[in-house]
C-alpha cells in the first residue's frame, strides 16, 4: 500500500478526481482519500512513480510517498 501526501484537496470533486487519476494507472486500485490529512492510500499493483504523476496531472502537488505495511486481521 502507498500513502501520498498531496496539497490541494477540499472536497468529493477533489477525491473523485485523485480516484479517476490513480485508476487511469491501476483500474483496480483501492483508492481511500482523507481531505482533512491531506492524504492519498492507493492498494494495486500500479507504478508508485505514474501514480504521483497522474496525480499531480489533475492538479494536486505531491509533497512524497510512503509504502505502507498492510496490516493482517
């Protein structure tokens, strides 16, 4: 799981366009975005790399990524 912080989003047409951009490089990510922590988890396979810049193609500065450890239940 990758975790982006990305400045600029305020509302569901902001999460809607950081989905559409995410999916445009992994159709089958999990997208979660959080607007008041200004962060952006993606769950697939895609490219950390093209998803930060698909990302920041609709408008959204990515300040960096983390990877994740998915936790087990």
């Amino acid at each position: 799981m990758l975790e982006y912080k990305a400045s600029g989003m305020t509302c569901r047409s902001c999460v809607a366009h950081v989905t559409k951009a995410v999916k445009s490089v992994d159709p089958l990510a999990g997208v979660t975005v959080d607007l008041s922590n200004q962060t952006i988890r993606v769950e697939g396979n895609g490219d950390a790399e093209a998803i930060r810049l698909a990302i920041e193609a609709e408008g959204y500065p990515v300040s960096g990524f983390t990877t994740l450890q998915a936790t087990a239940q």
